[in-house]
C-alpha cells in the first residue's frame, strides 16, 4: 500500500534555491543592484530599495553569506564570543558592541556560551566562529586558555575584552582591576574602617580570574595602609557555597571583629543585604558593605556603593582595535591597554562611629 504523501512536509533542504539572479529577474534590475542592497553600504533609490525588497519577500530569496565571503576572501563580520548575556556586565557590553560595529559599517555575530564556567563549550562556540570565515574575533569570556587563542590570531585579527592578560601575541582591553580595587579601599578607609572583611574567591578557579583578581588586590591595598583584614573565600557560584560566605560574615559582625564586608560584584552585595536582613544585621549601621560593577539597573535607587565599570570605554576601545586590524595590509602592534571605572558612593557605606 502506497504512504501517503504529506504536503505539509518540510523539504530534506529548508534553503530557498532561489538565486540572486532570480531576485534581480523579478526586480527588473541588474544583479550588481541587489547584491549593493543587500550589502547596504551603497546608497540604493528608495524606488529602487522598495522593487527589490518586494522581489526578496516574494522569492524567499537567503543569500549565502558564508559563500559570499569565501569568494571574495575577506569578510566585514566580526565574531563575538561572550559569556551569559543574562548578566547586566556582559549585556550592556554586547549592546555597546553592536552600536560599535554600526559605526564601523560591520557586522556582529554572537555566540553566546550558556551560564557556568565550561571551557569546552566556549571552545566550541569559538570554532563556529571561525568556521564562518569571520573577518574578526572579539573574545569576552574567561575561560579559554591564552595560548589556544594564540593558535589562530596569526590568521584571524582577535582581541580579549575585559580580562587581564599579558600574552605577546594577544591585543587587550581590560579592566584595571589594580585602581578599580583601590578605588573601593580609600572610599572605606577614608570612612573611618579599619577591621574588614573581604569576601572572594581566594583560588584562581577557571571562569572567576576576575573576582580572584579584585579580592586579592582589595586585600593588598588594604593590608598595606595597615587594616586589619580577614578573608573568606567564596570557592564556587554554588547556592551552598555562597551562603556559607554570608553566614561567617554575619557571624564576624555579631561578634564585632569587622565594621565593613567588601564583596567581589553588586550581585554578591545584593545577596548579602538579603541574607543580613533576614538575620537582623542593619547596612550600614552595624556593617558597611561594598560592591563592584556598577551596571545594575537602578544602582543610584539602591543605594550600593561600588566601582561603576567603563564598560561603554572598552567595547568602543575593543570595535576599534578589531577594525584597523581588519582594514590594515600590515601586522599591527600588540596592543594591551586597561580602563579603569569610578566610585559611585551609596548609602550601604557609612562612616564609622566611635565607640
């Protein structure tokens, strides 16, 4: 008995055979008219624009970008390899790069890795990249090995967005985690605190260099004007892990050992002010406690007192880098620079009283 035929049944290929040329046929205009369209950095007449969009919608018409490159052996895309859009630092930064890449007349492709520190993951998102022929990588992740970026850069310009790195062969913009961190230090020292707490990740796990980073040097500065500091280190991202952090630190200040907890990102301060509040702790009046990011929406109508990142600065730093790489016929200097943010005061720092 004969199957039935569905003729609601997707094709074994869902990709329009429609060509250029048969977009341009049904147009009445020459094919060099819409491949200019379709690029959109060639003023096309609107009479024109409107003829062949219509030919577009009627057809079904995909042009094969990744062919298109290949043929003409350069591309104007720039790959971005960035962490969970979901958190604010690297949603704005992905925003920013795309107003980046409009003023540069190219264009952004984005693969985003999935919450969580998975180094195979990202590797593989940065190997589609790559297999699209992209004119450019942007990298802004921190889980990927210097040296496995370093394998490729010799073809394919790339610069690292936000983390430290020093590698020789690798153009950088970061974040001056050194000043951001001093920042904070004189805003609570010059309040009057002396015992301080510090709350991070006291092993450079994989994926929390940065926060490894803004403690250690928090500490540093810290010990250097003479505070007396104490430590606790926040090992994992885990529910478990960052309770047991906020628990010792309440116990600290129940037992008057700190007058000021100093946390690694707004989103560790905004889970410590929830768990001090359900323990009976007031911020500030039995604890002044700080921040880091400032990209929180509504930050000034919290009150957190934080370092506000520039992250508009590097991504406007980062697309520019990337395009004269892309444009230039030469190998350019390995570029490393560093931003550094600005202290947003806020009520959850207080001056300390005398006793």
């Amino acid at each position: 008995m004969a199957e039935k035929k569905n003729d609601d049944a997707r094709p074994a290929s869902a990709w329009s055979k429609v060509t250029m040329s048969d977009v341009a046929r049904e147009a009445n205009v020459s094919t060099a008219t819409v491949s200019r369209f379709l690029d959109g950095m060639v003023p096309v007449l609107e009479p024109t624009r409107a003829k062949v969009m219509e030919a577009i919608k009627k057809t079904g018409y995909i042009r094969n970008e990744a062919a298109t490159r290949l043929a003409r052996g350069t591309s104007d895309t720039v790959g971005l390899l960035i962490r969970d859009p979901n958190n604010p630092y690297y949603g704005i930064l992905h925003s920013e790069l795309q107003l980046g890449a409009a003023e540069h007349k190219l264009h952004l492709l984005t693969v985003a890795s999935p919450p969580g520190f998975n180094p195979m993951t990202e590797n593989f998102g940065l190997r589609r990249l790559l297999e699209q022929r992209v004119g450019g990588i942007l990298v802004a992740t921190g889980t990927i090995a210097p040296d496995e970026l370093s394998s490729f850069v010799r073809d394919v310009p790339t610069v690292v967005l936000g983390r430290p790195e020093e590698h020789p062969t690798l153009n950088t913009v970061s974040l001056d985690e050194v000043a951001n961190a001093q920042l904070i230090v004189d805003a609570v020292l010059a309040r009057g605190h002396q015992d301080i707490v510090v709350t991070f990740p006291e092993t450079n796990h994989s994926g929390l260099l940065i926060e490894h980073l803004r403690g250690t040097w928090l500490t540093r500065h810290l010990r250097e004007a003479g505070a007396n500091v104490i430590t606790v280190d926040t090992p994992s991202l885990s529910s478990a892990d960052i309770e047991s952090t906020h628990r010792q630190v309440i116990d600290l200040v129940r037992d008057e050992k700190v007058t000021a907890a100093l946390f690694t990102s707004d989103m560790k301060l905004l889970g410590f002010l929830k768990a001090a509040q359900e323990a009976g702790i007031r911020v500030p009046e039995d604890v002044s406690a700080t921040g880091f990011d400032g990209l929180l929406p509504g930050t000034e109508l919290l009150g957190l007192a934080t370092v506000r990142l520039p992250v508009e600065a590097l991504a406007r730093r980062g697309m520019e880098i990337i395009h004269e790489e892309m444009v230039s016929d030469a190998r350019l200097p390995v570029r490393h620079e560093s931003l550094v943010g600005s202290f947003l005061p806020g009520r959850t720092l207080a001056v300390r009283l005398p006793q």
